[in-house]
C-alpha cells in the first residue's frame, strides 16, 4: 500500500488535469482609462449591432450662396465650412431635414 501512494504521488504532478472553459464567456479586460473603455464598448456594439443602410441623394437645387452660406431648395445651412464638410453638402450627401433649425430664404 505504501509503494502504491508513493508511486500515485509521483505520477499526479506529471498528468496534467485541464478544465472546459465556456467559449462564450467574455474575458474581463483592464482598461486604464474610461475613455479606453468607452472606446471597447462602443467598438463591441458597433461589431454587433452595425447594419448596412443606403441612403439616395438630395436631388433638390443646391446652391452655394458664399463661404458659410448653402441654399438647399428654400432653406438655407449656415455653417463655417472646412473644405470635406463642403463637398458633403454640395454633392447631396447631407440631408437637409437632418437640421431643425434653418434659415428660410426670402422669395425674390
């Protein structure tokens, strides 16, 4: 009996015993910062929540009144412009009704 434990005693550090770890189960990660955390989380539902739209152009008359100025039928964007932000809004990407608030252009 004695030579039986000594032998099941040096046979138990050589086996190796491994668990089943569920594969859903999220790893728990550390962040530094909360920025770093908002920026996982926002990453993680963008992964599962993200759906393909199509959206068509504003196909109405815009017209490009000065700098800060764009008149999209009888409304008009006064914005400060950066040149990206401009080509947005002349080539129809950027609906006007996204905006409550406009100007109205007066009829002449």
């Amino acid at each position: 009996m004695k030579h039986f434990v000594i032998i099941i005693l040096l046979i138990l550090p050589i086996t190796k015993v491994t668990a089943q770890v569920p594969e859903s189960k999220p790893v728990k990660k550390e962040f530094k910062t909360q920025g770093e955390q908002e920026d996982h989380w926002a990453e993680k539902l963008f992964e599962e929540k993200y759906t393909k739209q199509h959206y068509q152009r504003f196909n109405d008359s815009i017209v490009v009144l000065d700098q800060n100025n764009i008149r999209f039928c009888n409304k008009i964007l006064r914005v400060y412009f950066s040149p990206e932000l401009k080509s947005i809004f002349t080539r129809g990407l950027f609906y006007p009704q996204i905006i409550t608030r406009f100007y109205y252009a007066k009829e002449e």
